[in-house]
C-alpha cells in the first residue's frame, strides 16, 4: 500500500482538472516543491477533492460497495468482482474492493501533504482565511476517508505523515476500530476550528464537520452527542431544510439545494461514474446496477415509498426494465454525489433520541422525513418498534447513497435482514495485494475469514 500511495501522491496534489484513471503516475517528482505559494496551494487542495471524487472513491466504487452488499440492488452485468459482492462471496482479490481501499489512502495522502506543507508556505497573497480554510478541509476530508476505511475494514493503520518516499511511513501497526474512530473525532475537533462558518455544500464549512459528526457519534453510540451535533446543522433552517418533494433536491438538474449538507460537484471533464452503471444504453448507460424487483415495490407503493418513486423509471417496451434516475444528467456524469443530507441528520437525532427514551421527539423527526415523502406518519410504540421503523425507512430514503449496508452493519441487522452465513462479512477483506507488500496488513493482522 505505501508504495501504491508514494506512485500517485504527487498526481493528486498536482492534477486538479483530470480523473485519477487519465493521469499517468510520475516517480520522479520532487514533492517538496508542490507547495510553494497560495496558487500552488490552492491546486493541492483542488487536487484533494479530485481524488474525494473520483470514480475510486465517491464517484463510484465506495458507494458501490455499499449498494451491491446491501441487498436491494442487483448486479445485471458479466463481470466477477460486483457479482461477488452482491453474493456476499467477496475475495481479497476483489478489483472493487482495493480500488476503493487504495484510492481512500490516496486520498489520505493528498490530506496528509496539505496539513504538513500548508503551515510551511510564505507568501503575502496567502490570507490567514484562506490557509486556515485548506488546512481544515484537509484534516476533515482526512477524517471522513478513516471513517470510511472504519466502517468498511474496521480499524485500519493510522497514516498521519507525507509519504515521500517507499521507505516512509512503513510497519505501522492497525489501529482498534476504537482508536480509529478516535483519530476521527481529533481531526474533525481541529478541523472544526478552522473552516468557515458561511455555508457552501461543495466544500467544508463549520456545518458540515457537525453533520460528520453527529454520524460519527451515531456510529458509536453517543447518543446525546449524536442528537447535540445533529440539532445543530437542522436548526439553521435558514439553509438547511427538508425540500419538497423528496426528487426537488436532484430532478430538473438542481444542485446544491437546502438538503444538500455536502455534495461533491462534477463537471464535463471531471465526471461521476455512477450515471453510467445506472442508466440503460438508451439513456448513454449500461444498466449494470439496477434495483431489484423487492426494491421497487418499496419504492412504488404509497405507502412506503411515496413520492420517493422518482428514484426510478422504467425503460420503454418490450424491455420494460426498471433503473435508478438519481443519477440522469446531460452531459452524462456531471450529477453530484450526495455525502450527507439534511434528511440523513434527522434520521439520526431519531435514532439517538430513541435510544435516550425519547420516543416522542425521535417520531417527530422521523415523520419530517416521512411527511416530506408524502407517507402517512409512523406511530411506533416501543423502541424497538421505532428502530426497525428508522431502518426501513432509511432504504427508501437512502437506496442510491452510500448507506444500507453500513447501517445494515452498524445495527448489527446485517446477518438477520440478508441471511449471511457470517459476521466475518461485515468486513470487507483486506486487499491480498497490499497483504503482499505490508506485513503489517498479512496473516493475522487481515480481516479474517477472506
């Protein structure tokens, strides 16, 4: 891993317009020219949010993995590596799986070079607001890739350094998933300290390290953190709000609406892969993740789905085939990505209100969202009764998101709600490849059961 990460740091940092497939890696770059003054910081940071976006990270493979495990979407395709995910069959060998592991570490790299370098910069043009602002928003893109890394691998290693050279940052142990998490909340508090308060749901602002947060706390039980950081974002109504109906936040080309807490944006050089794996050929895709039949009967009845069935559509006789319309644009694949809604954070202060015997403030928030969907208002009783409700309510909110398995995880529901044979599932193996070069990641320190 540490080698792959040393070959495509300096693209990252350096490339701010181009997808990491079209870049070809350069060995012999010295990388501590890269940031010299506030334009070349600026690129770095653009850079950062590239590789955030890519088809290895948000623009395809992460969510991805996060779809196909979930048990509502099906794999209409030839190739072996998303059949095995949606089968539960995942190998270490498993292309999917270690583009997304070493894309997040790369995007790790591109973090750790900005903290280490921006501080280091004199330049009179260079404001305070702007080198705070980059620093922020690499210590929460840093923190949001080991979150990610958590909840898909568990606890990983904990690479807070530039790597330069093959020889940095080698024989780092894995962390615990508790001092991951850890890691996590430390750069999110610094983080939190440094971006702007303003609102901009294309980059970091003060709201959006509180809607990480209120997820992290929700990930790991703190309920009354994860209902304080939540009501924080939701209070500001002023520019978050639940937008009516469920599709005004996506259909007719909108972007960046009040829902949106953070959404990355795509443009025609710079392109989101999912609009190709979900539209039909009629539509310039190739219909490879489609929702299943059990997923669109959710979705169409009134009852459940509301008018969330603008998710999908149907193509033209005689096919007849279902598809999901998240994702539609023209020029394809210029659609954002949805990193966290607003609808996501009421979601949240639900669950975490629930879980401190607070049943009548977790309805109400779940009937925000379920009134935004035009559903008649749920009226659990009990608490279990309202976190099954949280949970099937969250797979026709989120279907096309990078949601449902995680959840499906998190609550422990994994192995009931999609019959796994094993909880060694809930992990993702660690790629055999970077098993192969790190000692640290081979033999016991791997994922079991892979």
């Amino acid at each position: 891993m540490k080698k792959l990460i040393y070959i495509f740091t300096v693209i990252f940092l350096l490339t701010s317009c181009k997808k990491f497939l079209e870049v070809q890696p350069q060995l012999q770059v010295d990388q501590s020219q890269a940031i010299t003054n506030a334009g070349s910081a600026a690129t770095a940071v653009n850079g950062m949010f590239n590789t955030l976006a890519s088809n290895g990270y948000y623009g395809s493979n992460f969510p991805a993995l996060s779809y196909l495990a979930g048990g509502d979407i099906q794999w209409t395709g030839s190739q072996s590596d998303p059949s095995e995910i949606n089968k539960h069959l995942t190998s270490a060998t498993n292309g999917y799986v270690l583009t997304a592991w070493t894309t997040i570490y790369k995007t790790i790299a591109s973090a750790n070079y900005i903290i280490a370098n921006v501080p280091k910069v004199v330049d009179p043009l260079f404001t305070t607001a702007a080198r705070n602002q980059y620093l922020g928003e690499a210590y929460f893109i840093r923190a949001l890739s080991y979150f990610d890394l958590a909840r898909g691998w568990g606890g990983v290693q904990l690479i807070l350094n530039p790597t330069l050279l093959p020889s940095d940052n080698t024989g780092i142990p894995r962390s615990s998933l508790t001092d991951t998490y850890a890691q996590v909340l430390k750069d999110l508090n610094t983080a939190e300290t440094l971006v702007p308060t303003t609102v901009n749901r294309n980059r970091v602002t003060q709201k959006t390290v509180w809607a990480l947060k209120a997820r992290l706390y929700l990930y790991t039980q703190q309920w009354a953190l994860a209902e304080q950081y939540a009501s924080q974002v939701i209070s500001d109504t002023k520019n978050y709000s639940l937008v009516t109906p469920y599709s005004a936040f996506f259909a007719n080309n909108a972007v960046a609406t009040s829902e949106s807490v953070f959404e990355l944006a795509y443009t025609v050089s710079n392109t989101n892969g999912h609009s190709n794996w979900w539209l039909p050929p009629a539509l310039g895709g190739r219909r490879e993740w489609a929702p299943n039949d059990a997923l669109v009967a959710l979705l169409n009845n009134p009852a459940i789905g509301g008018n969330r069935s603008a998710l999908i559509a149907k193509t033209a006789p005689p096919g007849n085939l279902w598809y999901g319309n998240l994702y539609y644009r023209t020029p394809l694949g210029t659609d954002p990505a949805y990193v966290i809604r607003i609808s996501e954070l009421y979601l949240i202060r639900s669950e975490a209100r629930a879980e401190q015997t607070n049943l009548t403030g977790a309805l109400t928030d779940l009937n925000a969202v379920r009134t935004r969907a035009g559903v008649a208002p749920a009226t659990a009783l009990t608490l279990s009764d309202l976190l099954l409700a949280l949970e099937k309510e969250r797979e026709v909110e989120f279907p096309f998101e990078t949601d449902r398995w995680f959840n499906l995880v998190r609550t422990d529901r994994a192995q009931t709600v999609l019959s796994l044979p094993d909880k060694h599932l809930y992990l993702f193996p660690i790629p055999y490849s970077q098993t192969l070069v790190d000692q640290q990641l081979a033999g016991s320190n791997s994922n079991p059961g892979y």
